[in-house]
C-alpha cells in the first residue's frame, strides 16, 4: 500500500485521519505522517491496510488502474 492509496482509501470511504487511526490501532499523527511519505513499520502498515479493507476498499497494484498507476475501489 502507497501513501497516496491510503489517502484515496479514506476518501472513498469517507474517513478521516482520526476514523482510520481508530480502526486501526494507532495515532492520527502516524496515520498523518505515513500518508505525507514518512516511513513505518511494516506491522503498522498491515494494521492500516487491514482496517481499510475491512471497510470495503480493494487496493490496486501498478498496471491495474485505469492511468497505469496504483488505485483502489470499493468492494
């Protein structure tokens, strides 16, 4: 998961920084700094792609977007 799906993530499902931090067991400034491009274990990252996806998102590798680039949907 790419910072920039996180981002699209949450706006899909209409989430905020503090909604996905909840979900996922962790601070609305770790969620705020991975989603600017800072670096985090790998054990967050899953909690956070693991929350998401059980709210319904689907995540999309490079070349499975429309643009090439990475993506998601809704389920």
């Amino acid at each position: 998961m790419k910072s920039v799906q996180m981002k699209m993530a949450r706006a899909a499902i209409g989430w905020g920084v503090r909604e996905l931090a909840a979900a996922a067991g962790v601070t609305a400034n770790t969620v705020t700094r991975i989603e600017n491009g800072a670096d985090a274990k790998q054990s967050t990252i899953d909690a956070l792609r693991a929350a998401l996806e059980a709210a319904g998102v689907i995540f999309l590798a490079d070349g499975q977007n429309v643009d090439g680039g990475p993506g998601v949907r809704l389920k």
